[in-house]
C-alpha cells in the first residue's frame, strides 16, 4: 500500500450472490486533495464508499484509509474519518448547536470539549445565529450535516451526494465549505449526481461503470480526451442546415455532427479554434447563412461521462 495516499484501494472486490457490484477497482487519493467518484446508478460507488468506511466488508482486494486497512483495523478508521450520507442525519427538535453537541459527546468528548467543538464548527459552516432544526432550510441541515461529519476533526471526509435536492445557492454554499475543507488539509472523497459539481471541486476524479474504473484523470485530462475545443453553430433558417454542416466541415476539416430539432452544427476544431472559427464564420456570411449562435467550447464533463459510460443515461 502507498504511504503517501490518504485512501488506497488495489483489487477491491464486492459481489452479492451472483451480482458483482464491485470488480477490483484500484484508488489513490492522496491527502488534502477532492476526489470526485462519479459513474451511473448502480456502478459500485455506493458499495465502494461503504467498504472504505467500514460498513462492508470487501469480498477481495485490499483497501486502507488514513494508513488503517479497512478490515483489520476498522475502528482505527472509524476515529480517523468523516461521513457525509444523502440524508441529513440530525434530530429536528434540537437546536444546531445541541445537535453538534449531542454527536460530540456520541463520539466520546467530554462536555466541554464538545461545547467547543459546536460552536467553532457552527461558526465555520455559518450557522451560529441558527435557532431549531425544524426551521432550517434545506441548504441549512446539509451544512449542519457536514459538520457533525467535521466532530472529530477527520483527515478523510468521505460525502455522499451531498447536494442532491439543494437549490444553487445552498449547493454554492457547501461547495465553498468543502473546498474550504481541502484547503485546510482534509482528503475528501466525493460522489455525486451532478458532473458539475465534480468539475468544480474535484482535483481527480475516477469514473467507475459496472464496478469497474473506466477512466480517471483531472476533470481537464478527461475533457481532453474528446479532442479540444468544439464549434458548434445555431443555424436560423433550418433549411439552411445542410449546407451550414458542410461549411462547418469543411472549415474544421471534421465529420459535423447535425442536431435537426435544435438545428445545431457542431464539429471539433482541435488546437486552431479562433483560426476555424473565423474561416466557419466568413464562410457562413458569404453563403447568405445567418447564424442564431455561434460559440467555441471545451467538451463539458457531461459529455466525457456520456462517452466513457457508452452513453448509458441509468
């Protein structure tokens, strides 16, 4: 195993009768850095997280969390890690501060330390004016759940789908937290729904499908692997729209992909954008063909998702 990863995982095996939900996937994360786990529903990542906090048992391979295997050591990982879940897991007729509270002595603190330990995480997540649970929004019991995972001040913070169901300025609001978190040295290990999220916070991220790593890289290695740059042109006139693809080809010296519903022409450029852009744009002009939009973009993390996981929408 790697001492300098803070999360190492080699063959790590997980089957369920005749189901394999986990089929020797290998993982470094090293420490202080955001690890974003991505792939479909039902591709391992549940059952990966729930292995390298303790709650499973591997059926194979090997795996150590803050330098304690899993297996053998596992309440050696209990004390040195943080768990986010996709539930809020605080109590609604408690304060935020009595809940931090009650998790701090839950975790063995005593009632000072655990005082402590409240109010400087309320302060941190900004929730020390913060009255009943009950009267929390959303947004408010998903920061409040971070930081009961931050009691014990964990060196791995392991967050499952933690924004799933918060409107863009709650998720903003976390998102600020866990890089906040990185910064000050925690590894966290994050799996999420929104390929967005992952691009914003993740320093690496692995994507995993039918319990396998198909890819892992930065989210800008594993844009690249869909060739650079794109064109992408929004034809007015939808009558227009073969001959504007053959422009676009012919300028990009790529096969056009045409979209007839949104009469969009899109083909890759390379590394010479503005110079395709131009000759795109003059070509267009001089045929008489009026361009709604016309935008040159990097693949989006969405696409690169589609690509690896063959297009699977599960």
């Amino acid at each position: 195993m790697h001492r300098l990863s803070a999360i190492v995982a080699r063959g790590l095996r997980r089957t369920y009768g005749g189901t394999t939900a986990l089929d020797g996937i290998d993982l470094d994360v090293r420490p202080g850095t955001v690890r974003g786990l991505l792939g479909p529903n039902g591709a391992g990542k549940t059952t990966a997280v729930r292995i390298l906090t303790t709650l499973l048992r591997p059926t194979g391979g090997r795996a150590e969390v803050a330098g304690f295997d899993v297996v053998t050591h596992p309440r050696q990982v209990r004390r040195s890690i943080g768990l986010v879940g996709q539930h809020a897991a605080v109590d609604e007729q408690l304060t935020g501060r009595q809940n931090l509270e009650l998790f701090g002595r839950l975790s063995r603190l005593g009632a000072k330390a655990a005082r402590a330990r409240a109010a400087e995480l309320l302060e941190r997540v900004g929730l020390d004016h913060a009255g009943p649970v009950s009267a929390y929004s959303g947004g408010m019991r998903r920061r409040l759940d971070l930081a009961a995972g931050l009691i014990l001040a964990p060196s791995v913070l392991f967050l499952d789908e933690p924004t799933t169901g918060l409107d863009p300025r709650s998720r903003a609001d976390l998102w600020r937290a866990v890089r906040e978190l990185a910064a000050g040295g925690t590894t966290v290990l994050l799996t999420t729904q929104y390929l967005e999220e992952a691009d914003q916070l993740a320093d690496r991220i692995t994507v995993v499908d039918a319990g396998r790593v198909v890819a892992e890289g930065t989210p800008g290695e594993l844009k690249a692997r869909l060739g650079g740059e794109r064109l992408v042109v929004v034809v007015r006139d939808a009558e227009r729209l073969a001959q504007a693809a053959a422009i676009v080809g012919r300028a990009t010296s790529a096969a056009p992909e045409v979209d007839q519903d949104t009469r969009r022409v899109s083909a890759g450029v390379g590394t010479e954008g503005v110079r395709v852009l131009t000759a795109a744009l003059t070509a267009l002009s001089e045929a008489g063909i009026e361009a709604e939009d016309v935008t040159l973009r990097r693949p989006t993390l969405d696409e690169v998702f589609l690509d690896l996981t063959g297009g699977d929408a599960r």
